[in-house]
C-alpha cells in the first residue's frame, strides 16, 4: 500500500484509471474515443511537460509532473515520472507496451495492474500530445517544454473535447500558457 499512496505522478493515473472508485469520470462514454493513428514512438520518446490535467486523487499534492519516455528494442517504452510536490517530489518507473495505433498498456515497478495509455494527437512537430483513457478517469496535455503557445493549447483541448471530455473540469497550470 505504502508503494502506491508514493506513486503520485502522470502515469500512475492512466495504469488505475480502470478502477471505478479511482477518480469521476470526466467525459462522457457515449463518445467515441479514438487514438492517433500513426504515432511514431521514436518521435514520441524523450521528456514532456504536464501543461494541464484532470485531476485525479492519485496526484493531490503534485504539480505539473514531467513524463520522461525511452524507446526500447522491442518497441516499448521505458518511462520515467516525476512530480514535484512540497516535500520534494515522487518517481516512479514503468513500462508502456504498445497495444494498437496510438495505444498502450502501461505498468508500474511495484504496482501489480497495467492500465490503458491512449495518444489521442501529437502535433505535427510532436512539440504537444493530448493523452486519454478509454475510462475518461484521466487525461493529459503534454508539451516539450513547461508552457505552451495558446493556439497549440487551443488545439489539443478542442481534441479532448471531440473525445467526449468536459473541458470545464480541465486543470491548467497557471503559467503553461506562454502568452
């Protein structure tokens, strides 16, 4: 119990996001959610900036986490996640197996599930992606640096919203907007 209060950041949410007593909801199942349909997992690789986030209780207490990802021989992806919270911060070490276009399915060191890690758009210079769950329990907007130009925020809520997700319950870090 005491590895998965510990394990906070981005991901850990995506891995839970299955589990009904995790977190509400925040879009509307009726959607249909669709994953981007080619991503390149090479492009995809290296370190992302949370810019903003549906909040779920697995991340109280943290700030924008990063996601830091590496591709492996076999396709996969390493990942590295951190918050920083007023102690300090969290890390936590997984894994994403690719599981379709744009899917994954994701564990954690210590964690005994796997849970669904959907990309539903990365922009054409892969600078921003937009990440979802099938559940709608999580969801993120990443970019490779801590702010993010307005018209790319613009963007990759209107694809959260096409995704059936209710953009008025969306944490933005005050600050990621660069104006």
């Amino acid at each position: 119990m005491r590895a998965l209060t510990a394990a906070l950041p981005l991901l850990v949410a995506a891995a839970l996001a299955g589990c009904a007593a995790v977190a509400p909801s925040y879009r509307d199942a009726r959607v249909p959610m669709t994953s981007i349909a080619a991503l390149d997992a090479a492009r995809y690789a290296g370190r992302w900036h949370e810019v903003a986030r549906y909040p779920v209780p697995f991340q109280a207490g943290c700030g924008p986490a990063t996601a830091d990802y590496t591709l492996l021989a076999d396709g996969s992806l390493g990942i590295v996640n951190a918050c920083p919270t007023a102690s300090g911060g969290r890390r936590i070490e997984g894994r994403a197996v690719p599981a379709g276009p744009g899917r994954f399915e994701v564990s954690f060191r210590g964690l005994p599930f796997r849970g669904p890690y959907w990309v539903l758009w990365v922009d054409e210079g892969y600078r921003t992606a937009v990440v979802g769950v099938p559940s709608g329990r999580a969801g993120w907007i990443l970019n490779r640096e801590p702010t993010i130009p307005p018209d790319r925020l613009r963007a990759a809520m209107a694809i959260l919203e096409w995704n059936g997700y209710d953009l008025s319950r969306l944490q933005v870090f005050a600050g990621a907007a660069a104006r």
